[in-house]
C-alpha cells in the first residue's frame, strides 16, 4: 500500500479535466487554471482541444493519446511526468475515462508511482439522470449498447432484472433500433430521452419506452442519453396492452363485466383502470 496526499508530497501527478458538454461556459475556473498551468496538454483529438482551448485563449502543447495509441502516448506522457513536467489529459467532451480514452493511461500512471486527481465537470449520464425523473437513489451506467443488434439483446437480456435505473448512451444513427430493442427486451418501462443536454435546442423526452419507441427518428438529432427505469418484478402493463386484452375477451364472447374481470386477473393490474379504457373504447 502507498499513501500520499494528493496535493502534497514528492510524486507527479496527473489532472485528468473534465471539458464541457455543449456549453462552454460550464468550463470552470479550477479547470481553465489547470490546463493554462501544465506544461504539456494530452487530448483525445488535439484538433478539437486546440479548438476548445484557443475559445479561452490558452496555446499549448498538445500530445495525442487516443483508444488506439494509449499506450505508446501513455509511456510518453508517464515520461515528462516523471521528469518533473505538469501533464493533464482531457477527452473531448465531459469525462476522460467515462466512456471515452483515458483509464488505461490512469492506470499506467498508477503503475508508475504518478498520483491522479480529476478536475470536475459536466457529465451526459448525471446531467440527464438528475433531470430524467426517474429513481436516481440507485442507478447503473451501461453506456454505449454494441453495434451489432444480436450482441445489443444478448446484453439487453443480461441487464433486463436488474432494479437499478440504468443510463445508456447512444448515437443518433442508432437510436431509432436501440428504442425498438430497448422496449421489445426490457418491456413497457418508463423511460427519458436527454438530447442535446447544456445546448440551446436541450431536450427531455419522458414517457413510456412503447412510445419512445415510436417516435420519428428524424426529431432526435444531436448528443443523447437513454435513462430506463430499473425492473420492478414484472412486465408493466400499457394502455394498448389492456385494450388488446379487452378486444380479444370481447371478442370472445364475454360481456363488459366479465371481460373487465377477465382482463383485471389475466394482466394483474388494477380494475378502475381497465374500466376506464373500457368506457373509452368500447361503449358506444
Ligand atoms: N465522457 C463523456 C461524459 O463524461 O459524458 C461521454 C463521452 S461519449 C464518447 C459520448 C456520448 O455521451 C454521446 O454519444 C452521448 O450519448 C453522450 N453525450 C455527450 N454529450 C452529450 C450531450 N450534450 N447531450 C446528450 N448526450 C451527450
């Protein structure tokens, strides 16, 4: 075991800063003074860096450190730490390490003596998890489903009993089949759509995942983040759910009281409630 104070003693450290998600001026200062105080500035795109950092008028060397040279940039950047330079690491957008490059570089840095502290920010999942409405006592973060749909149910089908809010991410060419997925895995949940989260166009879309599932795909454009109410012990039951139900008992031949009942045991859910969509539906 190694202990050692964060902002005290003889070992390098690595800052690793959180950057803004859409606006910039959720930027803080202890994050600004970070960056203009290292020596060096490691990026996950030094394209978009420069950007973000020449919007504050801060010139840097960058060092790219990217998933696929993580390594090589990690021995580089564990170099110039122990050399008694000040490295941070930012990603493009919100946390490095959280779904983004960053944590085998941590570890690298750990590895090698280097301490690590994060200087905090905005972050897509708590900032739509706090507003979604949803159960935020206990969650869980999935992030990004894989791309191929059958390795997307596989994982789906291993997340469905779970009681924790789960937060997923996704891209926009995606999200129509991750909806349909979503819904056709876990069931008829309540679910939030965060899009565009810190920007101008924000938006918070909440309702049920059967219709989530529905909506046109060409209004969901932009960043977004999926929250899915955990799994309450059985499939919730929608609206159309209970009015194929009572199409079918009707149909059937039972009458209006017997169908209700009929309807009320075979769904479990609550008698006023079919009787309402009932009335509605099916009383001329
Ligand atoms: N490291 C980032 C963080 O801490 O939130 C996440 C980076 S991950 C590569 C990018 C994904 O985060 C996007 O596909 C989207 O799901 C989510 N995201 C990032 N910015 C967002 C925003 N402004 N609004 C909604 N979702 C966002």
């Amino acid at each position: 075991m190694q202990r050692e104070l964060n902002f005290s003693g003889p070992s390098p450290i690595l800052y690793l800063v959180a950057t803004p998600i859409g606006n910039l001026s959720e930027w803080s200062p202890r994050a600004i003074e970070t960056v203009k105080d290292a020596d060096y500035v490691a990026c996950e795109d030094t394209r978009h860096s420069g950007e973000l950092l020449s919007r504050f008028n801060i010139d840097k060397q960058l060092i790219s450190c990217h998933e696929h040279n993580e390594e090589q940039a990690g021995e580089y950047i564990v170099s110039l730490l122990k050399d008694g330079k000040k490295v941070c690491y930012m990603s493009d957008a919100g946390y490095p390490a959280i779904s983004d490059p960053g944590s085998r570089l941590v570890k690298r840095c750990l590895e090698n003596g280097i301490k690590v502290s994060t200087i905090s920010g905005p972050n897509a999942a708590l900032n739509a998890l706090a507003s979604s409405g949803l159960d935020s006592t206990h969650f869980y973060f999935h992030g990004f489903l894989p791309p191929k749909s059958n390795e997307r149910k596989k994982e789906l089908e291993q997340l469905s009993g779970k009681g924790e809010t789960i937060i997923f991410y996704e891209a926009p060419h995606r999200i129509e089949a991750t909806l349909k997925e979503v819904y056709s895995v876990l069931g008829n949940r309540q679910a939030c759509l965060a899009r565009e989260l810190t920007k101008t166009h924000e938006e918070f879309i909440r309702g049920d995942l059967e219709s989530l599932s529905k909506l046109d795909s060409s209004t969901l454009r932009g960043e977004m983040v999926l929250i899915v109410a955990g799994f309450t012990g059985g499939k919730e039951v929608s609206e159309e759910d209970i009015r194929l139900a009572l199409k079918d008992a009707l149909k059937g031949g039972l009458k209006g009281k017997e169908a209700i009942s009929e309807v009320c045991d075979r769904l479990d859910v609550k008698k006023n409630r079919v009787y309402e969509i009932y009335l509605k539906e099916f009383r001329s």
